[in-house]
C-alpha cells in the first residue's frame, strides 16, 4: 500500500472516530447527567477506549499479517471459549458481557474479527475443493451452526446474521457453488423467521420498523428518534 493510501486511511478513520464521539456525546449526554452527574462521563469512557483502540490501531499497521493467518484456528478457539464463559454461572457475565473491570467485553465480538482470518485462511488453503459441497461448504457450515447455537443461548440474532452474511459471501469469493449457498440461503430464511416470530420482542422490532411511528413510545422510538 502507498503512502497516499495509508493517509487516506488514516484520515477517514479519523473522521468516523470524530463523528461517532460527537454523536455519542449528543446522545448521551442527558443519561450521563442524570446516573452520573456529569454529561460528559460517557464520553470520557468513549475517549479512553478510543484511545486503546489507536494505540491497537499503531501496534497491529506494523504487525505482519501472515502471523495472524498463522494464528487463525487458535484465535477463533480463545474467542469461542470466551463467549462460552458468557454462559457459565461465574457471576462475571450477563449473558452476552463479559464483566472484567472498567472495560466490558463482548467476546461474540472477538469472534467475528477470528472468523474472518479463519475462513480466509482455510478457504484459500481449500481453493481447489471449494466448488464441492462436502468438502468445500459443510465444514463451514457446521462451524456456523456452533457458533449459532452459542449466540442463541446468550441470545443475539444479530449477531447470528451477521455470522451467516459473513460466511456466506467469503464463501461466495472463495470459490463456492452459488446453488450450494442459495439452498442454505433458502433454508436458513424461515428459521430466522421463526426465530424472530416465538420471541415477542424481536417480533416487536420488525412491527416498529415497518411502522415505528405507532410504537413511538416504547420499541420505535430509537427509529423515531
């Protein structure tokens, strides 16, 4: 990558950073008057995380990703571990955060960010057997089905959906059938219709954002607002 690129980079992260602290700010301000006493405690946390994550963003611009490809398996490994510590009884955990100091995780997270070396990794190691289903799709696809199982017992759809979309499009790149991955496609749509459908409060999400103006004051009014 040129010079020019990495300042382009830079810049608009930068920019997104700036903009995600004046919004935070802006929202949370009143909240943080009212439980905190200052409407800038929010923002103060935001900035000190902010600043951990440019001090990561400095560490890993120089740190060789071929190491991390190295690392694939063993990083998805301890971030499926981590989100499994969500589900014991240890007291350090509501069932999607981890509580360990100032700091909360969210280990589904971490997870995301390792399943994407992971399947880059093994799909390119796999190029040549990607086009068969049995060799090429279902071992991804059960990896996808634990990894379901764990986020549905904390529970985040969402986050399942985004492992599913993630998934399904690195295996499209990679070289995948695209009627191997319509017929998952076709049969993974009505379980996540029946997902949403038996939990009343997912079910009250798609109500208010077809018509959030009705639910104003309860379940649309993140929308409204």
């Amino acid at each position: 990558m040129n010079g020019r690129s990495d300042y382009v980079t830079v810049l608009t992260t930068s920019l997104l950073l700036l903009v995600g602290l004046i919004l935070l700010y802006s929202a949370s301000a009143p909240f943080s008057l009212r439980h905190y006493g200052s409407d800038a405690h929010m923002l103060l946390r935001q900035l000190l995380a902010a600043g951990v994550g440019l001090v990561a963003l400095g560490f890993f611009a120089r740190f060789d990703y071929h190491r991390i490809a190295q690392m694939n398996e063993l990083l998805l490994v301890g971030s499926v571990g981590l989100s499994l510590l969500t589900l014991l009884p240890l007291g350090i955990s509501d069932g999607l955060w981890l509580n360990l100091g100032p700091f909360p995780l969210q280990p589904t997270e971490f997870v995301k960010l390792a399943l994407i070396f992971y399947l880059a990794t093994t799909i390119e190691r796999k190029k040549d057997r990607m086009t068969s289903f049995a060799e090429g799709v279902l071992p991804f696809l059960i990896l996808l089905g634990v990894l379901g199982a764990i986020v549905m017992c904390q529970p985040d759809l969402g986050m399942l959906i985004m492992y599913a979309t993630l998934t399904a499009a690195m295996l499209f790149v990679g070289g995948a059938k695209l009627k191997h991955l319509a017929v998952i496609g076709a049969t993974g749509v009505p379980v996540i219709a029946a997902l949403i459908w038996i939990a009343p409060y997912r079910f009250a999400r798609v109500l208010s954002f077809l018509n959030p103006g009705a639910y104003s004051t309860s379940s649309g009014y993140q929308i409204m607002q």
